[in-house]
C-alpha cells in the first residue's frame, strides 16, 4: 500500500503543473500551412482529426502513463486491474 501511495504521490507531483493551469494554443499557422499543401500533399500529411481512433488514443495514453510516468511494466497490468476490483 505504500509503494501504491509513493507512486499516486509522485504522478501527482509530475502532472499537478498541467492540471492547475489554463493553456491556449493558437493553431494558425498550421492551418495556414494545409491550406498552402497540393492535393497530394494534403493526403501524404493528413491534419484531420476526425480519423482519430479516440479509443485507441485513451489507450495508449493511459498505457504510457503507466509505463513512462508511474514506472510500471506492462505485463503487471492484468494484476492491476484484480486489485482494482
């Protein structure tokens, strides 16, 4: 329980900077870029995001925060999830 304790505590430092603030991104230039593309171009570099596979996203993200942010190996997954229920 401690080990678990220590980890939330520091994913939660790792990740407190970008949950208390407010970020804008201006994307105008990048619009501007895709306008400028050929037709070609714009199906070698596609810049639309409705062909996101959200699910597919959330997994993943989820999956590199555990690897990545809390340092945990993937295969300990499924006893993760048995000591979540």
């Amino acid at each position: 329980m401690v080990r678990l304790q220590e980890k939330l505590r520091k994913a939660t430092g790792t990740i407190t900077f970008f949950l208390t603030k407010e970020f804008k991104f201006c994307n105008n230039n990048v619009l501007e870029l895709y306008r400028r593309l050929s037709p070609q171009d714009k199906q070698t570099f596609c810049f639309d995001i409705n062909g996101i596979d959200w699910q597919e996203y959330i997994e993943t993200y989820v999956m590199g925060t555990r690897r990545y942010i809390l340092k945990e190996d993937p295969s300990s997954l499924p006893e993760s999830r048995t000591n979540l229920r």
